[in-house]
C-alpha cells in the first residue's frame, strides 16, 4: 500500500496494516527526538506499537531544526 | 513587577541564572552556534520544528544536550491557531518540554504577530498544560490579555524579527512591565548590545535574540557583548538610576573662595 510521508509517497511492503512504529523503522527513522503526526493528529509516542496505518494514510515526521 | 537584582529568572516551574535566551536560528553551522552559545551564558534557547531530513539528523539536539542547554521549541512559521497548537503538541512529543514559544504571525513581510490567534492559541496550549511564552506585540493591552490567560511568560517584540531596528516603542514596553505579573521577555529585533541594555534598563525580566548574534560578522564576539549587556542593563535597572535633571549638577565641590 501507499501512504504519504513528509509530503512524500511512500510504498509500505507486505501485507495488512502496519503499526506505526514499524513504519518508522522501516523508513530508518531515529527513534528519539522526533514527534509524528498522522492525518493532522498527534500520536503520542506511548501509542507507536498501536496505532494501525492505512492505506493513504498522511504521515509527517517532524524533528528539531535551528530557527528562532 | 519588583524582583531582587540577584534573583533568577523563573518561568514557570524552570529557574535560569542567565538572563538572555538565545535563538539558534541563523548561525551558518554548529560549530559556530556552539561558539555562539557558549559565549552567551544562556541556558535556554530555541529551535524549530521541520520534517525529518531521512538523510540524516541535524545533530542540533546532541549539541544541546552536550552543552546542556534547555530547548525551547518555537511555532515559527504557523499562521493559524490550529496550527500553532499541533505544532506545539509535536514539539512536546520530540522534546519531551511543556515550554512552548508560541509564534502565530500574520504576514511573511512584517511576521507581525496575529493577536486574534495568538490569544486564541495560547488560551489552548494553557489549558492543555503547556508553559506558553507567546511572541506578541508591544500592545499593553494584549500582554494583559495574554497573562490572563495563563501564560507564563509574556514577550512583545522590540520591532520586526530580524530587523535589528531595536526598540521601536520604549514607553510600550515600559507599560507592559509595569502591569506584568509574569516576566516580560524582549523578543526580536534587538540589533546590537547597547539596546539589549536598553530592555533590560525598561524593566524586562531577560532578552531573547537570535540574528543579532548569529549572523554578525563575529557571533561570539556579539555573543559575549549581549551577555554583558543584559547584565550591564539588569544591573543598572536595580542599581536606582539618577533622576534627569534639566540643568548641570556638579560633582566637585565647590571651588574654594578667592583671596580676601
């Protein structure tokens, strides 16, 4: 299936839903210092092995970066 | 607000000894950002929050950590409250902070504050636990607004971010000091040290600047000459100023009398 990552489109292998710690993983995401966004909603890190993505699914990963 | 001249910055439950918050904006590499921090003395500085680069991390959090800096993430770059408030919620998630800079500006050319948003923001992130320092306009009337919904800090600018025009309305920011029950933090435009003095000599509780420091030609040096001027400018804010006078007053003694 396909889902959209960081403005992206992302191919996810294998069959079902992934979780989306899983995702993160299989994308080489750095488990700490970073924050996700699925859909527009915040998913808390306590819910990564939970939470199910799906087909079409708008992902954002999102870390610290200098500004302000 | 009446503090003693030795007294620490406090926002929220965070104390700081230093009085100057530095941005990391700007700086054209880490090393020259580290430079720059640690001749700062801050203990608090902010960042942004961006996609991850899958390439590989910035290694801007690492070096934080190293200099054992608290990070304050910013909302740079949000237009609406919605935005500013997922943005700060991501910021908690990444972070693991409840301090939030909340920035909602209006325009890409003035990056003027939107005070509708702003307040309707900070009302949210407030009852959703954050620490809010909301970046705001030098309104009297909207930093009220702003401490009365909660936040723990209130930060009207001295004139548009990355100006370096200084501080376009000094009576304002003394109004805002004199009703604050929360510190008030110069935030942007401060140009050079001489003004960073300035905010503090108005009454303001610490200094926040990025592009002041970061991109002068010599960013530590400027790190080290806005250090020394917010204390200068703390200092003398509790060292009891002299009161203006019209005409001279001598400080010899008068001259001894002539010869009979």
């Amino acid at each position: 299936m396909q889902i959209v990552l960081n403005g992206e489109s992302h191919e996810i292998e294998g069959d079902g839903e992934p979780v989306l710690a899983r995702v993160l993983a299989d994308a080489g995401l750095p488990a700490r210092g970073i924050a996700v966004a699925v859909d527009g909603e915040v998913v808390p890190r306590a819910s990564w092995n939970e939470h199910r993505i799906t087909d079409g699914a708008r992902v954002e990963v999102l870390t610290a970066v200098q500004g302000g | 607000m009446t503090e003693q001249a030795d007294a620490p910055l406090i926002i929220g439950d965070e104390k700081f000894d230093s009085r100057l918050i530095m941005g990391t904006g700007g700086a054209a590499n880490l090393e020259i950002l580290e430079r720059a921090l640690v001749a700062s003395g801050t203990e608090l500085t902010t960042v942004a929050l961006r996609r991850v680069d899958v390439t590989g991390g910035t290694g801007l959090l690492d070096l934080l950590r190293r200099l054992g800096i608290r990070v304050l993430p910013n909302t740079a770059g949000c237009r609406t409250a919605a935005e500013a408030v997922l943005t700060a919620r991501l910021a908690r998630e990444a972070l693991e902070t409840d301090l939030v800079k909340l920035e909602v500006v209006a325009d890409e050319r003035t990056l003027l504050p939107d005070p509708v948003e702003l307040l309707d923001a900070a009302e949210q992130l407030v009852d959703d636990g954050f620490t809010v320092l909301p970046y705001t306009n030098d309104d009297p009337v909207l930093a009220r607004k702003l401490e009365q919904t909660g936040c723990a800090a209130v930060m009207p600018l001295g004139s548009p971010i990355g100006t370096g025009l200084g501080i376009r309305n000094p009576h304002n920011i003394e109004m805002i000091v004199a009703e604050a029950g929360v510190p008030v933090v110069l935030d942007a435009g401060i140009g050079t040290a001489s003004e960073a003095a300035l905010a503090m000599e108005l009454g303001c509780a610490a200094v926040l600047l990025a592009t002041a420091v970061t991109r002068a030609a010599d960013p530590e040096r400027m790190a080290t000459a806005m250090r020394r001027g917010v204390e200068a400018g703390w200092a003398a804010r509790h060292a009891g100023r002299i009161p203006r006078r019209y005409w001279a007053h001598a400080s010899s003694p008068d001259p001894d009398p002539g010869p009979a």
